[in-house]
C-alpha cells in the first residue's frame, strides 16, 4: 500500500549515496524533503566575538545555506523540491509527521548527544503514531555501533585497533533518478526559499572577506573530480606532509566541509580512492594515505559516540586531568591574531576570514594555546575552531584537541610546534604571513616571523611599529615552553600516580572480598 514518506534532512545533503531518500521515495505515494532552519543556528548573536550565530560563524552559515540552495536545485530536476520550514527541528518535524499523514519517516543516523536527543524526541512521537521509521547510517563509513559492539562494548582506541575491526565499508548506493514521486498537500504551513545571509538580519556584508569554498554537492563533486584527476599526488598523499602555507592553492583536497555537510559521501570518496588504487597499483597506505584520513574520521567518530562526556575534561575517562591555568587575556590574544607570534597570528586570521586552515596550522595553533606555550584549557581553543571552521565536526573537533593537547590519544607532551622555525621552514619569505598580516607586508624576510628582532629604523623602514602597529610577543617561547613541559610533566606524572593508588585500591578491595568469602564457606 502506498504511503506519504518524509525525508529529514539535516546533514546528508546530497542527492548521491543518500539510503534515506533512497529509502523515503521507494513505495510512497507522496513524498516530502524537508529541512528545518533553526534560528538558534542561523540568528545574528550581537553578543559573539565574530559575526554569525550564537552557534556559528558567518563562513559556516553560509556554507550550509549555499548547499540547501544547491539540494533544491537538485531536487527541482527530479520534479521535486526541499521544503523548508523555520523552528526548532524536533517539534516542527513532529507536527509534520501528523498533519501531512506521514506513513514513513527516513533521516540520516546521527552520532552526535545533541543530534541523538533530536531524534529520539522525533522517533519516539513517529513510533507512538504508528509511524515507520528508517535511520540507515551513510554518514560515516561504518557504523560506530557495530565498531563497538565488536569490541566488546568499548570503542577502539587506537587507530590502528580500530582499523583491525573495521574492515571495509558496505559500497555507497549506487541509484540515481531521473524522478522522485511528487510533493503531496502541505496545508497552511509557510514554506521558505532558501534565504540569503543578508535576509537572516546581517545586514551588507559586501565588505566581508568570506570563505572562498563554496558549499554544495555540486561543488563537492567537481572538487572531487578536480582532486582525483592528479593521480601521482593521490597515490603518493603522504599525511602529515604538506604546506600549510600554500593558500592560493591549499596542499590538500579542502574535501572536509564537504563531509562534515554531507555534501559528499565519504562511502562514495572511499570508493573512487579504490578504484585509482587500483588502476595505479603503487600507493601511500593508512594511516598516512587519503583513505587513511577516511579511516580516521571514522574513528573519532566511533570514539565519541562511545565515550560519555567526549567533548570535556571532567568526567571523560580518556582524558588526562591536566589543571590549565585560567588566562583571558592570552586566549583573546590568540583567538584575534595578536599574540606577537606572525606564524601563529597569519593562520588565526585566516581562520578568522576564511574558515578553513590547513591541517599542520591548526597542530600549530592548538599547541601554542594549549601544551606549547599559554598552557590554556583545550576546551576554549576547541570552542574558538567550534565557531570559526566552514568543517567544524564534533567528533573531530574534540577528538583534535584532545589529541594535539596531549589530553588522550598522543603523549608526547615534549614535542612543540615552534611559533618561529615551522612556518620558516615551508616559507622562507614570509608570503603566507604578508598576505593575511598585511601590517608586515613590507619587512625584510629575515625578520618576518620575528619582528620584534628588527632594528628600530626596519621598523619605520616596513611603516610597522612593534608595540605600536603591531603587538610584541606576548609570551616568550624559550620560556614558555619550559615551563609548559614542566607542567605536563608534573600532571602526567600525578595522572600516573593516582592510576597505581587505584589499582592497588582495586587489589585490595577485591582481596578484602576474597578473604570474606573464604569465611562464609
């Protein structure tokens, strides 16, 4: 018996590899694409430290708005169209559920508490209705349950672990359309055009130097294609190798937030990894390889969703309990771009405008605030890339920052970024720094990541005052970073402690315990 079928969009954004729609459209009589616009996500938020909404920045907002406008252009073809509402999502969608008769509901499986207490709420209401419901998993390569339940209850948590469960992924759905069945009544209820940055309330932002990517599965096609055309540099992609200076043309595939939407199916991008595999025959291999960075979202994802309060020190049970100093000041100083350090404040301002960086200058960055040299709490850097990244992902956000932090994955709390020699070593000359620091655009290559080493007459020289035009730095390095490995010393040597008196604990309780028995027999 035909039904009317409603397909929840949220992430997936994409018209390939998409099992939810697949699944919506098959034996419906009706069918309904729906996105919700939350006004939490998409509201101008005065009170934040850069524009955009209280729970993003502008380059991310408009990113998703771009790849809405490209899945109604896409749906249209089809005969179709996205219908968008405005509230918060779970409410919206169950009234919708009720009022357009939906006899199935489909949605993309999601891994994140916040999405998780979502669709509960929804499935719940769908169930009590009698309503069918398909959550199929095509986010991620595999499913993050399966993962676990593999394990034994507990996420891997080794990335080559990991990968030993894993195996290989189901291949993406293959079905295209040349027609989706039509959209059936939908009442009195408003729906929205996909709306423009500036009818959301934020005013000309003409002048704004935004994100030069372009969201959209569009776009994330033709980039793929653009990416995989080069052979010899997909076979030979060596991570962490790459420039993390080169912006004109980025030392990676920017494929990302092209993911994090869903834009692309990362099933789909293994898949065609495979295919030039295998007509090449010599390649890189994971870890280090393009499906190695597949194989490594996938764990961070599997990792959070099976780790209670992932996204925090306290109460996280991978997490080393490090007692970061609290420092306003030096947090503000590095989220703007103004520690005095060009290297560290060239990629800040990039993210700033851009909202993307090149992995190695966020291993930069996150080192300098956090183990390198502030000694600040990984969560505030984690909040700052939360709100400026076009491809901010929960999972790999957290699980980033607690790497490069040292909090869990990676203990090698003595290897430090240098805010000086690193980017020195991949741009001499500084280029990276005169285009996105334009104050130092005119210093001589010998002072660009130092300037404040410069003769006074350089200075005037460049029409760039240290301390004035241009901030000194605002920590010593040499310094800074003794004193920070002295401190992640001294927390991992109490971490380890604390370890041992647990276990003896544990010894000695289930001695005690022991010993009882031994008496009532």
């Amino acid at each position: 018996m035909e039904t009317n079928s409603l397909v929840w969009f949220r992430k997936g954004l994409r018209i390939h590899d998409n099992p939810a729609l697949d699944l919506a459209r098959r034996g419906c009589k009706h069918l309904y694409p729906v996105f919700v616009l939350d006004p939490h996500y998409l509201d101008p938020d005065c009170s934040a430290f850069s524009p955009g909404s209280a729970r993003s920045g502008l380059n991310r907002i408009q990113f998703l708005l771009e790849s809405l406008r490209d899945l109604d252009t896409s749906l249209r073809r089809l005969g179709s169209r996205l219908l968008l509402l405005r509230g918060e999502p779970a409410p919206v969608v169950c009234r919708l559920l009720k009022d357009w008769k939906i006899g199935k509901l489909c949605f993309e499986f999601d891994t994140e508490p916040y999405g998780l207490a979502r669709d509960k709420q929804v499935k719940d209401f769908a169930s009590d209705c009698g309503i069918d419901v398909h959550s199929p998993v095509s986010h991620t390569l595999f499913n993050p349950s399966g993962i676990i339940e593999k394990n034994g209850g507990k996420p891997p948590l080794t990335y080559q672990s990991f990968v030993a469960l894993a195996g290989c992924p189901v291949d993406p759905c293959a079905t295209t359309y040349s027609e989706l069945p039509p959209i059936g009544e939908t009442g009195d209820y408003e729906l929205l055009s996909v709306p423009k940055i500036e009818d959301l309330g934020y005013g000309d932002i003409s002048q704004e130097e935004l994100s030069p990517f372009h969201g959209g599965e569009t776009e994330a096609l033709k980039r793929l294609d653009q990416v995989l055309e080069d052979k010899a540099w997909v076979t030979n992609f060596e991570k962490p190798k790459g420039d993390p200076s080169a912006f004109l043309t980025p030392a990676t595939t920017v494929l990302s937030p092209y993911l994090k939407f869903g834009c692309l199916s990362s099933r789909y991008f293994y898949k065609r990894l495979q295919g030039i595999y295998a007509s090449v025959g010599k390649h890189t291999k994971p870890p280090v390889s393009l499906v190695g960075q597949l194989l490594w979202r996938d764990f961070f994802y599997t990792v959070a969703f099976g780790t209670p309060n992932f996204d925090r020190m306290k109460g996280n049970k991978i997490c080393k309990q490090i007692p970061w100093s609290e420092n306003e000041e030096l947090l503000v100083a590095w989220r703007d771009g103004q520690t005095g350090y060009p290297w560290i404040d060239a990629i800040m301002i990039q993210l700033k405008k851009w909202g993307w960086i090149h992995h190695l200058a966020r291993h930069c960055v996150a080192c300098f605030l956090t183990r390198g040299d502030m000694f600040i709490h990984w969560e505030k850097g984690r909040d700052v890339f939360e709100r400026l990244l076009i491809d901010s992902d929960w999972a790999i956000n957290n699980g980033n920052w607690l790497w490069l932090s040292c909090s869990s994955f990676f203990y090698q709390y003595y290897r430090i970024y240098s805010p000086i020699s690193f980017g020195k070593k991949y741009d001499p000359s500084g280029n990276y720094i005169r285009h996105f620091l334009p104050v130092l655009k005119d210093f001589p290559k010998e002072y660009i990541y130092e300037p404040w080493t410069a003769p006074l007459s350089v200075q005037k020289k460049a029409n760039c005052i240290i301390g004035k035009d241009y901030p000194r730095p605002v920590v010593d390095h040499e310094n800074a970073s003794k004193e920070c490995k002295k401190k992640m010393g001294e927390a991992f040597a109490s971490s380890s402690s604390k370890k041992q008196q647990n276990h003896n604990d544990s010894n000695e309780i289930a001695s005690l315990k022991s010993k009882r028995r031994k008496k009532t027999e």
